[in-house]
C-alpha cells in the first residue's frame, strides 16, 4: 500500500521556515484527492518538503503535478518548474534538478554541457525587482563576517555557523579557514557566467566563501580557463577547497556545494533544499 506524501512531510522539514503561512489542509486535501506519493513523484515530494509554506494546492493532470504559489500555477514539467506561459517552449529547458552525491569527493565529476533552466519557479517564491527581492533578505552574521540573505534560508546559514564553529573547537583546519576568510559575497542581481542562468545570489539563496590566499590551486572553471584549456580535468589536489567539515556543515543544512559542479566554483554555496533531500533519499 502506498504512503500518502503528507504523512512524510512533517519528519523531514529539517532545513528552516519560510515567511509565508503554511496552509496545510488545502495542501493536504490536494494530495489525498491525487494520491500524489514519494515513491511514484520523489521529485515532486522533494519540492513539496523544501517549499511546502509557499504552496497552497497541488494538482496532478496530464502525466503532470502543479503548484499553486500564490495566484500562479507553477507545473512540474519533469523538472523545469515552468508556468503555463513557459511550458509553450519546454523543450527550451533543462530541469532544474540534478544529481548530487554527499559527502567527500573522490573523483572529478563527469563533464556536462552548460544548460539553460528556467528561473520562473524562483521568480514566482520571492520575485523579479531589486525591491522585491530585497524584502526578502536581511544581514545574517556568519563567521565574523555577514551575509546579505534571503530570510528563507537564514535559520539553515545559522545551523552551518553553529557546526563549523564547534568543530572549530578540535579542528585547526577548519579554525584556519575561519581566521583565512577574507570576505563574503552574498545578495546581487545577476546572471551566471558562461550561461545565462539567474543566479541564486539574485535571490539570496547563494554566498561565496572567499579567502584571503587560494595557495596558487584552481577555484573556479571560468578563472582557470586563462590557463589551461581542459580546465575540467584539473586534478582535485590542484583545487583549492574548504575543509571537508565545512562542506559537510552547509550540505546538512540544505546547501549544495559549487565544487561538486562540473563546471566548478569552489567558493560558492547554495540553498537548494530539494536537491539535498533527493541526495538523502538516494
């Protein structure tokens, strides 16, 4: 007999709280009525779990799950998360979910093609202007530095501190990386390098750990292609990282860590709780 999803949604909220208020019976009467379940849509229960304050009613029709986010429905589109408008031209995207392993890396990742995903699930959780955007961030100190994020995933940034700092008690690599951190950038409105995807700093859903030396190792894919032109076979001891434990920190919180991209950026971490959620469940 199959589990009804919203018996698995409360034992997983683990990442934060949303602003918004969470209507449970509407999204419950949604799923019992679809009998949407983890094993049929994982992918679908992934998104419910890590945005379930956002959506007020689920809709399965035509092979398809919907998500209404306010007063836009939102379509699942294996993945794309388009509105109705986009879903003329799906095949115009990639899904904006993909594989992630947790944990050490002890290989290099297999080298993809940039894709071009759709930013209409984003724009529609907490909007398009510098203005709206903004009302949904605020400073969060962060290893003696702060960060300008999206109160979304604040709780979550505050977890990552609380996990680095106490290992920081028994760990002089990680306190090193602590007092080596020379800057953060967090909050800004702009496309992604390479392949014009918004990216999740628009939203306040992404922070760079910069620091003050990267010992003359590689750290993103854009900078070391001034040097070597199969930039993705660079070895792993030839990059620059932060400590295993750091990485760890911010994955038990719902980041994914840039490093672990093909197309790689060591420096950067983003909240993507559905992509953590699947990795847990692989």
């Amino acid at each position: 007999m199959k589990k009804i999803l919203i018996a698995i949604i409360v034992p997983f909220i683990i990442f934060g709280c949303a602003t918004k208020s969470v209507k449970y019976s509407e999204v419950q009467k949604s799923l019992r009525e679809k009998e949407i379940t983890q094993d049929e849509y994982p992918e679908v229960t992934a998104f419910l779990i890590g945005y379930e304050s956002f959506i007020s009613k689920v809709e399965k029709s035509d092979n398809d799950v919907g998500f209404l986010i306010d007063d836009t429905w939102i379509y699942f589109q294996e993945g794309r998360m388009l509105t109705k408008e986009s879903s003329q031209n799906q095949n115009m995207y990639h899904p904006i979910l993909y594989d992630y392993t947790l944990g050490e890396m002890t290989h290099l990742p297999d080298y993809e093609d940039i894709t071009v995903r759709s930013h209409d699930f984003l724009d529609q959780l907490f909007g398009t202007t510098e203005i709206e955007l903004r009302k949904q961030c605020d400073w969060v100190p962060f290893l003696d530095h702060k960060a300008y994020m999206n109160h979304f995933c604040e709780a979550a940034l505050i977890n990552v501190e609380k996990e680095i700092l106490n290992a920081a008690k028994s760990d002089e690599e990680v306190q090193a990386f602590i007092d080596n951190l020379e800057t953060i950038y967090s909050f800004q409105q702009r496309k992604i390098r390479g392949n014009g995807n918004t990216s999740y700093h628009s939203y306040g859903l992404a922070l760079d750990l910069v620091p003050t030396s990267y010992g003359r190792k590689h750290a993103n894919w854009i900078w070391s292609t001034a040097f070597i032109d199969e930039w993705h076979l660079i070895p792993l001891e030839d990059r620059w990282s932060p400590p295993q434990i750091v990485i760890d920190a911010f994955e038990n919180n719902g980041f994914v860590w840039g490093g672990k991209w093909s197309h790689f950026d060591n420096i950067h971490f983003e909240y993507v709780p559905e992509i953590i959620l699947l990795a847990k469940n692989k």
